[in-house]
C-alpha cells in the first residue's frame, strides 16, 4: 500500500502547507486551512489531469477551423437569458452560487423543462432522488396544466439521475449525449481515484476541470451549483470561478419574495446584468417591470421615503428607500443600513451635518432599501440623503420626484452615467419631477416628458426636494 502523507489545503485559494497555519500565506485568508490526508501516489500525479470525450488534441491553422453558426442556445425563461447575454453558448461552463433554499435548483429545472422540448438534457444531482426531482418540477408545470382534463405534460428529454460519483456521470454522458448538463451540486460530486472526500478543494477543482474539458471538447453546455459560505462567496477554491466561463449569484432576503441573478463574470456578454423573479409556490416567475413592482407597497407623503434611479446593467431600476432618524441613547450614534454599504452612509451622513445643516451627531441613523435590494452605485447618494433629512425634519419629500446624483465631500453633485435612460424609465412609471445636478458638458437633451429641476449642491437638491428649511430661532438648533 501506499505510505500516507498529512497536508493542510486553503480553502480560499487551494494553496497547500505541510503544516498548519492560522493564516495561509498565498491569499492571507484566516482559519482557512484544513487537514487532509494523501496517498503518495496522488501527490505524483499532476493536478491538472483532465478527461475529456474527444481524445488526442491536435493544433490547428486559424483559417481551417470551422466555427459555424454558432448560435446561442435559446433559454425560455427571458430574464435568464438578459444575465446570460442572450442564451447559452454552446460548450461554456456556468457556475450558479448561493444561498441555501435560495431557489437555485429550482430555477435551473424550470430553464430544463423548459428546453427539453428541443435539447436532451441530463439533470444530475448529488442532493435529491430522481423521485424529489419529479414531485417538484410536477409542482411547477401544474399551473401550465390543460383547464379540461387536469393533465400534466412533462418534458420527454429530460433525464434525471441522482449520482456523485464523476466516472460514472461521464459514462451515462456517452449514453445518453445531452445537449445540455445540469450538476448539483459540485461539492456532492467525487472522483474514486482520489482519497479525499467529496466537497474538498482537491475534489472541486479536479471534479470542475473534467468538467471544463467536456465542455470545451464536446460542446455540452454545463451548469453547475455551488454552495457558498457564510460570507456569500462560493465555496471551495477561488480557481473554481477561473475555470468556469460565466458566474452567476442567485440573491436575495429569505423574508422576501424577489431574487436577483447577477452576473460576477461572464466571459460571453455584459457582467453587470441583472434578472429579477418573484418566489411563488409553482416556481420562480420573471418579474418583467421590477420598478413597478418595487414601488408597489409605497407609502407617498410619509416623512424619510425617497425614491432612487439604479442601473443594473441595461436596464434602469427605480427603488424606494427609507431613512429614518431617532435621538440616541448612548454615547456614539449608531448609522446602521441596511441594502446601502456602510461606508458610504457614514460620508453621506457627514456630509449632511457638515454641507447642509443637518446635525446628525447624535442621531441614530437607519436606512432600509425596501423589497431586499442591495444598491453600491453612488448615484443613489441624493436619494439616500433626502430620505436621512427627510425624516430629520420631519418633511415628506416630493412623491412625484426621483433624485438622482452622487454626493461629493464638498457638497456638491455629480452627474451619473446613462442619465436619458434612467429619466425615461422615471417618466415611464408617472413621476413628474427629477432632481438632477446640474449638467455642465453638453450631451443628449433631456426627455421632454418629465420635468427636470438641476441642482449643483446637496443644499438645493434639499430644498427642491422638500422647501427650504426652518428659519432658525433663539434657543433652537438649526436642522
């Protein structure tokens, strides 16, 4: 037998050490090392050691490669397409992380059934029984059921199988020659040849670069779940999203019925596309108008509401977003946000006390992006300081107004990017007004069919917004 060796692998980066250390070396990750036992052997073996279905690889002249149509595959569910860039590219590996009960699996067997009306697909999992597999997508085609007869038609060229074991996956790929490759999830799956278990950093990146070296010799497109931590990021080594083609993150509030899926990378279309689905008993279903949507439960007139104009990707997105302030009972005043970086809620808030009179330092400061969006564009910046002042003062800001603008430490406003496209979608949805910081470059005219107030500092952007101030008086602190 084969002597045994004890090495300790990151699970951040997959570096190894012959011992235990609290902080790895290579990616300065804490408490990422774990123990892991190895035969001779396979240290011997080269860790790039892949497999694929074509054989020998032979170099060729650029001009003799056939490329083809190479049309994109055409996925049924619309706002999964938009992330994707259009479809899915034939022979690309897609890695879909997150949360637990997220609704990943689900997605990805609403998208198969979907296509399997003209694509054999294999849909293996390494979590749930063919059965499970079945009692679901039943519950998920029952709403396209015929009204008379009550009958259920599920796709024909879908093929389930629960496995984990990669050999044995590979030949039911020889069989079966899908199209399509579904696998859920990659810590599940193992190769026999190697003695660590399933889901370790040896395992995962192995099992991935087999599954690369399908794709890329044979044309199979290839879906792949990954776990992620507690942090929000993948689970295994960080080489995993290098080997894959496009990353997709399924997010979104347990308590909420939106998810979004956005793209981290995407090696054949834009990575800042984002698609929104709202979590129903039969399934995720495309939520066309996500402004509309999220402004749906808004309460006009009411004191720390202001609404916001985001880009995600292509498209504008109109959110609402609450502050509220409160007097604080302790010595430091607490900022927490929620859905806004905290960082950037500590400089508006500063700004706000230092640029436009409004004594902040001994307020709490809470501010909530509503229906659990997450928002890093700084051209939220306006919003968010007239929902903080708003409540301050007490004053409802305008329910026909959008603000839009990034905040600088000076006070003053700074044009965003793609202004006409954000304006429209506002006009598009009812609002009357824009506050905007003033434009002083020429560019493309402003829309005709909303009215646009520009604004060069935080003070005026206020003012438009709510009216002017109290005058201050003897005795009373100026807010």
């Amino acid at each position: 037998m084969a002597k045994t060796n004890t090495r300790y692998l990151c699970q951040e980066c997959g570096g190894t050490s012959p011992k235990y250390m609290g902080k790895c070396p290579k990616c300065e990750a804490f408490g990422s090392m774990i123990e892991e036992i190895v035969r001779e052997d396979e240290i011997s073996k080269p860790s790039s050691v892949v497999r694929g279905l074509s054989g020998r690889s032979t170099p060729r002249r650029l001009p003799d490669i056939d490329v083809g149509a190479e049309d994109r595959i055409h996925v049924p569910i619309g706002e999964f397409a938009r992330v994707l860039g259009g479809g899915i590219v034939p022979g690309s590996i897609v890695l879909i992380g997150g949360d637990p009960g997220i609704g990943k699996s689900t997605l990805l067997l609403q998208m198969t059934m979907g296509m399997a009306s003209k694509q054999r697909v294999l849909y293996v999992s390494g979590e749930e029984s063919e059965r499970q597999i079945k009692m679901r997508a039943t519950r998920i085609m029952a709403h396209n059921a015929d009204e008379k007869s009550g009958s259920i038609s599920l796709p024909e060229e879908l093929f389930l199988v629960t496995e984990t074991n990669l050999d044995v996956i590979m030949d039911h790929i020889r069989e079966i020659k899908p199209t399509l490759l579904i696998v859920d999830s990659i810590q599940t799956t193992y190769i026999p040849e190697l003695s660590s278990s399933a889901g370790s950093v040896t395992q995962v990146r192995e099992c991935s670069s087999q599954l690369r070296e399908l794709a890329k010799t044979s044309g199979i497109s290839v879906f792949v779940i990954g776990h992620v931590t507690k942090e929000g990021t993948i689970a295994g080594p960080r080489v995993l999203e290098h080997i894959v083609d496009t990353v997709l993150h399924l997010e979104g509030d347990r308590y909420q019925a939106y998810r979004l899926l956005r793209s981290v990378k995407n090696r054949f279309g834009a990575t800042a596309e984002v698609g929104v689905f709202e979590m129903h008993e039969r399934g995720l279903v495309e939520v066309s108008n996500p402004s509309e949507a999220f402004l749906a439960e808004r309460m006009v007139n009411a004191p720390g509401s202001s609404v916001a104009v985001t880009m995600e990707g292509t498209r504008p997105l109109l959110i609402e977003i609450q502050g509220l302030t409160s007097p604080t009972n302790f010595g430091n005043a607490r900022r927490t946000p929620n859905g806004v970086n905290f960082n950037r809620l500590l400089l508006i808030a500063a700004v706000l006390t230092r640029r436009a009179r409004v004594n902040l330092s001994e307020q709490d400061i809470f501010v909530n992006v509503v229906s659990g969006l997450k928002i890093d564009e700084p051209a939220a910046d306006l919003a968010i300081a007239a929902a903080i002042a708003s409540s301050m003062r007490d004053k409802p800001v305008r329910a026909d107004a959008v603000l839009i603008g990034e905040l600088g430490l000076a006070g003053e406003l700074r044009m965003p990017s793609q202004m006409p496209l954000r304006l429209r979608e506002a006009a598009k949805l009812g609002f009357k007004v824009a506050i905007v910081p003033k434009r002083l470059r020429k560019s493309e005219p402003w829309t005709k069919d909303i009215q646009i107030i520009e604004v060069r500092s935080i003070q005026q952007a206020l003012d438009a917004a709510m009216g002017k101030a109290p005058a201050p008086q003897k005795g009373r602190k100026v807010v």
